[in-house]
C-alpha cells in the first residue's frame, strides 16, 4: 500500500485541512489545526506519528489535544522549534525520515514562513502553505526569490505526484490564475472541475503537480504567457514570481 492508497483529507476548522494515511504499522497525520476532526476520522484506531510542516496556529492548535488523547510523536523542523509544539523528532533539510515502510525526503520551503518544511514520499508531498492547490502561500515571513527558489525544488519531480496542501483556496486561486491567462484551457478545465467538487462539498486536495505545472502561476514564470501579463517579459522569472506574488496580495 502506497500513501496515497490511505491518504484521507480532513477538514478542519473554516478551510484548513489534515491529512492521515497508514503505511505498514504506523498511522500518521500531516498538519493538526484543530483535534476533534482527527479523532473523529481516526474511529478508534491508534496514532503514532504528527509530521508538522510549520508553526502557524491554523496548523499547531490541535497538537497537544491530539498527542493527549494518542501519544503520537511529533516531528517538526528544528529550526522552527522554538515556534512549534514540543518536538520528539526535530528535523532538519535533507534528512529521511521513515513512517512504517515509507521514506521522506524533508526539503526547506521557507517563503511563506521561515523554517517551513514539505514531507516528500514517493508518491505524495506534503506542502503545508508553500505549494499549494494553484497558489502558494503569501509571504509573511520570506522573500519572493526564497519563495521561488522552495517551489523550484518540485521541478523534477513525477507529473502524477499528489500536491497535499493546507488550505481550501483553490477556487479563489484560480480566479486570480484566470485573470492572468484568461485563455488558459487547462485553466477553465480545472476552474469547472473544482467548481463540481466544492458544489458535491468534496475537496479540491490534494491535486497533482502536473495539474499545478499547467494552472499554477507560481510554477509559469518561465511561462511567455505570464511574463507578458506581469509585465515581467525582459526580466528573470524570480522578477515575475514577484510581480505575480504582488498581483495576487492585492487581487
């Protein structure tokens, strides 16, 4: 069994989600906004790990309710200890880590806020508010060319990996997609498509990352198209992360 074989999206609080999977004898989560939807999904069955991906409150508030009632480890990053939850496993860029028989990669995606990791296994990453469903996370604590170069780290990796993210912002992201490359087909093709899962109250996350290669503006900025409508064209495409970055805090 794969993760993605057990991964299950729980919604938490107004728009935020979790995410629990299995893999061998472990059960773990990703993100604990809040306890009590966790402990609903879990029915009973043990928890033994928490991966945290940063310190944000919408992302933390439920970790001591949840390591009460579960006992589960928390792992988090260690340059971000001082802001998490209290950390059994801390954690640092380039390490692997094994959950059952899954391995992780831990990269920093630092931009969104500064220490913020992503869990990549083999088939799903776990993003937290770096990479997000045709977004990525504004940026409260790091700069643009950080922000770029986070999300660069995703450019080799397998179309058909899911994108596990933090938040329901699809449909306004892609809005603020659509208004940059209004004739986007693949664009429209998701925009109806996410418009059919939140109409059914299904989840929009995970998504893929080829889906995000071809709708995401903060993976095009080497794109003709985005450059053009950045007014970016002459310029790096850290510039036009940027100027899009700009564009969409005050879209």
């Amino acid at each position: 069994m794969t993760i993605r074989d057990s991964l299950t999206t729980i919604p938490c609080l107004s728009d935020n989600y979790a995410f629990l999977f299995e893999s061998g004898d472990r059960r773990a989560v990703v993100d604990v906004p809040e306890a009590g939807p966790i402990l609903a999904a879990l029915d009973g069955r043990p928890l033994t790990d928490i991966l945290l991906t940063h310190h944000h409150w919408d992302h933390v508030d439920g970790v001591a309710d949840l390591v009460a009632a579960t006992g589960a480890k928390v792992w988090g990053a260690a340059a971000d200890a001082h802001r998490l939850p209290p950390l059994d496993h801390a954690l640092a860029p380039g390490d692997v880590i094994e959950i059952g028989t899954a391995r992780a990669g831990i990269i920093d995606v630092s931009g969104h806020t500064i220490g913020h990791i992503a869990f990549l296994f083999d088939d799903v990453a776990f993003t937290g508010d770096s990479l997000m469903a045709a977004g990525c996370g504004r940026l409260f604590e790091g700069t643009p060319e950080q922000m770029h170069a986070s999300l660069a780290q995703f450019a080799d990796l397998p179309d058909d990996m899911l994108i596990a993210s933090g938040h329901e912002y699809t449909t306004s992201n892609l809005a603020f997609a659509r208004s940059l490359e209004p004739g986007n087909p693949a664009l429209i093709s998701r925009q109806t498509e996410t418009e059919r899962l939140r109409s059914e109250g299904e989840p929009s996350v995970p998504s893929t990352l080829g889906l995000e290669r071809h709708t995401n503006p903060f993976l095009r900025a080497h794109d003709p198209a985005l450059k053009a409508a950045t007014g970016t064209i002459e310029q790096s495409d850290t510039d036009t992360f940027a100027a899009a970055r700009r564009a969409k805090d005050a879209f």
